[in-house]
C-alpha cells in the first residue's frame, strides 16, 4: 500500500512538471494533473490540498537537484575565474534542459509565500556557492557582487526561454559569461588607483 502511494505520488508530480514545462504554472491544475496521470480528480486531492503545496514539494525536490550540479560543475574548475564560470554556464545549460525546465517555470510563476520562501532559500544556497569564491578574488562586498552575478544568469534564462527568433542560445551563453568575468575581474575596482587622476 506504501510503495502504491509512493508511486502514485510520483506518477503525479511528474505530469506537473510537464505541466509546467509546457505551460507554466497557470497549466498546472488538478483535473489536468489528474488527466496526465491517468488517475481521477478526487484521487489528486488525497495527495495534494492545493496547487501551491504541488509547487512546494516541487520546490522542495527539484532545487537542491539543481543546486548539487552546479556545485559540482564548480568542483571540476581549475580555479576562481573558471569556476564563476561554471557557475554560469551549468545553471544556462540547466535552464535548457528538458528535465529542469519546471524550475525555471516555477521561479517565474505566481506563488504561494511558502513556495517562495523555498525558492528564496534555494537561491542564497546558490549565492554561497559564489560568494567565497568572489571573496577569493578580492571583492570587498562579494555578496552583493554573487546577487548582481545571479541577475546576469537569471536575464540569460529569460532571453534564452524567449526563443526569439534569429537568437542563438549559446550567443546568449557566451554573452552572460563575458558580462560576468569581465565584470568580476581579479579584484574589486574600488581597491586599485582611479583612471584619470589628474595627480599632485
């Protein structure tokens, strides 16, 4: 009876994330949910009370999954620079990824202030992962430095979902990771002499 439940549970969050990968979040209903699963309607509410505890436990799932490969994407770098990068390149790759595109769905829905609450936990576990290593390059607020870094590759996620006509995904790839190494650089700006002093 457990294993039965288990696996019902599961064949449901998997319809809601094709849900969400195809629709968003406003697609992911109860009688579609149910439909996807092959189960009846009344059957979805023995597992879920509502839509945003179905995102919840998504949340709750999904997001430590996405976090542990860009942690070891940044484990495989060689050193600091290399592994900002990473940091940007695995979350864009991700993004695009069939299998991880209900995350980006669920960040750019309409949520419960628990699911958020997930969502915003998730993303400082992500901001940790670059602060040390902005602090390893000599910035002096390197958390407000990882919060800017992250905006990079969250607009990167939008241009790339956009798919715009005649826009190349990797052309947007290569532009996030330029903007954030040129930016980032060894060392923060405010510590070096100023260009165009005019001297004693």
């Amino acid at each position: 009876m457990a294993e039965h439940r288990r696996m019902q549970r599961a064949a449901l969050l998997g319809a809601a994330r094709s849900l969400l990968t195809e629709g968003g979040v406003t697609a992911l209903t109860f009688p579609a949910m149910a439909r996807r699963a092959g189960m009846a309607r009344s059957s979805v509410y023995a597992y879920f009370s509502s839509r945003a505890a179905v995102v919840e436990e998504l949340c709750a799932a999904d997001f430590p999954l996405w976090a542990a490969e860009v942690e070891a994407a940044m484990a495989d770098a060689a050193s600091p620079r290399d592994q900002i990068e990473a940091y940007v390149r695995r979350q864009l790759a991700l993004a695009a990824d069939q299998r991880h595109r209900a995350v980006v769905a669920i960040s750019a829905g309409e949520l419960s202030a628990a699911a958020r609450e997930k969502i915003r936990a998730a993303h400082e576990g992500l901001l940790e992962m670059v602060v040390g290593v902005l602090r390893d390059l000599g910035h002096r607020e390197p958390r407000v430095t990882a919060l800017l870094v992250q905006g990079v590759v969250d607009a990167a996620v939008r241009c790339v979902d956009a798919r715009s006509p005649g826009r190349d995904p990797e052309d947007v790839v290569a532009a996030a990771v330029r903007l954030v190494l040129d930016g980032v650089g060894e060392r923060d700006p405010g510590d070096g002499q100023q260009s165009g002093g005019s001297g004693a």
